[in-house]
C-alpha cells in the first residue's frame, strides 16, 4: 500500500496504472521502486500487412468473431477514462477521483453519501494524472509539470473549501518534487524530496500543510537516489545509494536522524533488492532480496548487521510483486506474485475473507484490487479489474456486513461493445525457455492476420488486463501476441539478464520469432499475414525484425 496516495499497488487497474505512469518518479520511493526518469512516447515503428480494414472484409473471414461486429471507435477505445483512480479520504468522509473537466483531466470530490460532486483542480492543459489525500483528510495532493517540462512539482488544495485555490508546495523554477511521504501519525506535515540546491540530488524536506513552509530534514550527501522513513518516529532513516564504478546498490540506514549513517545491505549489479519497511521494535527490517536465489523474495534482515534472518515470501518463477503490511505492527497480512496472473499469500486470515469475498462479488474472471481505504480499514474502494471490459469500481463496506455496492464505471462507452477475452499462454523458445505471453484472438475458430506487438523498456513487461491496443487490432480482424520475451522484468534476475547483449540478432530476439511460429503452427496465425509493432524498445525490435528477418 502505498504510503502516499494509499493505494494497493499488487495489482493496480490498466487504466490507472497507465495515469500513474508519467508521475512514478512523484511518489518513485514511496512506491519502493527506483525513480526514473519519464520520458515522451517514442514514434512508434510499425509494419502492418494488408489485412481486414473494414466491416465488409470483417464479415466475409471472420466467422467467430470475438469482439464487436461494428467498428468501435478509436475515441471510445482510447479517450480518457469518465472515471479514475477513485480515493476515499482517511476519515471516510470524501471521495475524490479523476474525470475530465472540459476534456482534460481534473480532480473531483464528492461527500460520502451525498451527490455534490465538483471539480476541485482547474488545469487546461497536460491533465492530472495522480491525486492522493494528505493525512489531514482535507488537503489533496497532486504531482503536475509546467507544460511538459517534466519538472513536477507538489500541489495542494483544500478539498473541504469551494473557493480554496491550489498551491504549490515545491515553488522553485526548475526544481523537481518527488519521494512524496505522508504519515497518520504526523497528519499536519509530509516529506518531499526536491532537487534546489542541486539539480543532481534530492535532499528530503518536510513540509507544514497547513502553512506551506518548508524545512530541509536531510541533505543528500551525494549519490543518494531515495529517502525512506521509519514511521513511528517519521524521521529518514533510509537512503538508497547507487555505485557508479561497479553499479551496485547498497541500502543505508541510520538508528535516529541525529545518529550516523552505516551500510546495510548491498546488492551487486545483476542482483536485486531494496528495503521495504522497519520493523516496529527497530530490530530488523523487511527487504526485498535475489541475494542467494533466483528471484525477488521478501525477507527479514538484523537492522544492525544485514544478515537475513528469514524468507517470508518467495516464488521460484517471479518476483515479489506486491506486499500488504499491517499499518501498525507491520506484520505481513499478503503479498502476490504475478508470473502470468495476480496470485496471493496471505499471512492474516480476516483480510484473505474480505478478498474471497470481493472475489465472489467482482465480474466473472475479474482481479480484484484495493484502490483505497479508510485509516480504520472499514471502507474499501476496490476495483475490479477485467480483460474484456472496463474497470470498474465499487465500495466494500465492512461495518455494514460486508457488502459491496457499485460506484462507477472507468469507461462506461466500453460497455456498448463486445470484446475479446485475453489469455495467458506460455511459448517455449528454441533453446527451452519458457515465455510468458498474452494472446487476444480476433476469431476464435480460424487463423487470423497477426500483430506481435512488442512493449518497451526492455526491462519491462506485458500483463494480463483490458488493452485498448490490442482490442482495437482484434476489432479490426487481427490477432494480438504480446511476449514477455527474456530481458523482460519480474522473472528474476537471470531472465532479466538472460538479454543483454541478445539486441537485435540475438537471443532476445530469437524468442520473438519462436513466437510467431508457435501462433502459426497453433493455428492462430496466418503465416503470410504476420505483423510486428512496437514503441520505445518495442520499435527497435520492430525494424530489428524487418531488417533480419523480412520473411516472418
């Protein structure tokens, strides 16, 4: 749960994964990721056979079709959300979320309970992306640039005031906000990391919200890539430290703010980890860790030596992909893996009930995931989340028996159209690997032309959820085959490293041609009807492909 805008990161929705994205480096160490740097969509390079391109073509190949007949538009497919990334505030007594305000995305609130919706920001430009409460249950925070710049810069506003006007709690030209921490217990201040005093480093502030004042808490001694808190004291009392010479990562931490900082654990280049949480009596600490094993594990380390004290989690095939914490105690009550699915182990049997029951509540085939709660965790905005059709969201009320009434709908024009399921499949490449993939079929029965559509990064991957890319390819007559071919992230450390240097002609690229002759040979495909499209990575691929093998 993320300590910032308090949401369950295990499996957040498409839509609103896809609004947090140009904000990640916002909230990058709240998160627990490692801050990047976001950049513009690059072009994309595409090579698109002939193939079905309009209704008639469509009726006369297709004889299962498994989305829509009509031709759904591109604006329904690929228009901002009527609804997003919905935030209960902590006491539970607004709802804010995101929907468009004269076509650009705004911040709204509502009273629960009530229907005084309003727009509470009043941008007219980029939209916002990401909004979240402070702890005072009446300042809304939001991350926003000045026109692209991608300097983005902490903004709050009274939600509880009509006539209040933002303000900008990081107003230095230039600077950048990011590292955004809140805390229940300290509900008057937040910590930000902004880089004023030297563009190259983040040192953390802290923030009074109800004057707006800043104070530096810790400068960056140099290299220092993110800051983390021990939460009962809210004090820093972690830093992330990269190596330049060798690209290690080394996570440090200190016993209070006036004490030194030492050396906790360091994680060479090619292994992967970071800190997640300090344990509640400051003996040992919850990490992430490839240390000794093939994949991400949640761990415990001795807070003073390192040393690991125990495996909680771990799954041999992927990643650690999300923990779920008790707020105080910080006890583990879950955390999932995601190797083609979200799946979860739970450590607290109360909160494995409330999903089963959301779980029987969501539409068929749906994931389930927690958007936001209360402090008291007695009201839920959950979202459920499908792969033929929008998220849609819904109050889990516990005081009241657990029920679970709708509240809106991402998408609502998605809901006019029929579309195709999407389906996890493996594929075994040509030296035994198995590959993880989505396929999304235009025709159930019968070959199709084929869109191998390759995500970017590298050190990324594809995941099983509505995608407006490949539904509107389905709709218009052509397969969709998206691989998470090796070098892509969340299979552990060797899969990850399983592509360097494979660019171009080598393995990595390999497994995306073992994959369209699996689709072939499956019947999936038409051999003479195979197309490839990409963007970031994904266009490199693409003209790798055209240039290498022309013939595929």
């Amino acid at each position: 749960l993320c300590r910032a805008c308090r949401r369950d990161l295990c499996a957040e929705p498409a839509d609103a994964m896809l609004l947090h994205l140009p904000l990640i480096v916002g909230c990058a160490w709240t998160h627990r990721t490692l801050p990047i740097r976001t950049h513009a969509v690059s072009r994309s390079a595409t090579a698109v056979a002939d193939g079905a391109s309009n209704a008639a073509t469509r009726a006369a190949v297709r004889m299962a079709a498994t989305t829509s007949d009509a031709i759904i538009p591109k604006s329904v497919l690929f228009g901002n959300p009527e609804y997003a990334s919905p935030i209960i505030s902590p006491d539970g007594k607004l709802l804010a979320y995101l929907r468009p305000d004269e076509g650009v995305l705004n911040v709204w609130c509502r009273t629960v309970g009530a229907s005084d919706d309003r727009v509470i920001t009043k941008d007219r430009y980029r939209g916002i992306r990401q909004a979240f409460w402070a702890e005072d249950s009446k300042t809304l925070l939001y991350m926003q640039d000045d026109g692209g710049d991608e300097n983005f810069h902490l903004w709050g506003i009274d939600a509880t005031t009509p006539s209040s006007a933002a303000r900008d709690l990081t107003p230095f030209p230039g600077a950048k906000a990011q590292n955004v921490v809140t805390n229940k217990r300290f509900p008057d201040q937040l910590l930000v990391g902004i880089n004023k005093r030297d563009p190259t480093q983040f040192d953390m502030y802290r923030c009074t919200l109800a004057t707006g004042e800043l104070t530096l808490d810790t400068e960056n001694p140099g290299g220092v890539l993110g800051w983390g808190t021990e939460d009962e004291s809210f004090e820093v009392r972690e830093a992330i430290v990269m190596n330049p010479a060798d690209s290690s990562t080394t996570v440090r931490v200190r016993d209070s703010a006036g004490d030194e900082w030492r050396d906790l654990v360091t994680f060479p280049y090619g292994e992967e980890g970071n800190m997640v949480e300090f344990a509640r009596d400051g003996k040992s600490v919850l990490a992430l860790s490839t240390l000794g094993r093939e994949t991400q594990a949640l761990v415990r380390l001795d807070a003073t030596t390192g040393a690991e004290l125990e495996t909680i989690a771990y799954d041999p095939k992927s990643n650690t992909a999300g923990i779920l914490l008790d707020d105080d105690t910080k006890e583990v009550r879950a955390v999932s893996f995601n190797y083609a699915r979200t799946e979860r182990r739970f450590f607290d049997k109360e909160l494995e009930a409330d999903f089963r029951a959301l779980e029987a509540a969501a539409p068929g085939g749906a994931e389930v995931s927690i958007a936001s709660r209360t402090r008291d965790e007695q009201t839920w905005i959950v979202a459920f989340r499908r792969d033929d059709g929008p998220t849609e969201y819904a109050v889990y009320d516990k005081e009241a028996g657990g029920t679970v009434s709708p509240l809106f709908v991402s998408q609502p024009a998605l809901l006019e159209y029929k579309f195709a399921k999407m389906e996890d499949v493996r594929i075994t490449a040509r030296d035994g690997l198995e590959l993880v993939a989505y396929l999304t079929r235009a025709d159930s029965d019968a070959p199709t032309p084929l869109v191998l559509l390759v995500h970017g990064g590298p050190w990324a991957r594809d995941g099983w959820g509505f995608n407006a890319m490949a539904q509107w390819m389905a709709n218009r007559g052509y397969a969709v085959l998206q691989v998470n071919y090796r070098g892509s992230s969340g299979y552990g450390k060797s899969f990850l490293h399983k592509g360097d240097k494979q660019w171009g002609v080598g393995d990595m690229q390999h497994d995306l041609s073992d994959a369209v002759a699996w689709a072939v040979k499956e019947g999936i495909a038409r051999e003479d009807r195979v197309c490839i499209f990409g963007g970031s990575y994904g266009g490199d691929a693409t003209l790798a492909r055209m240039t290498f093998t022309p013939a595929l």
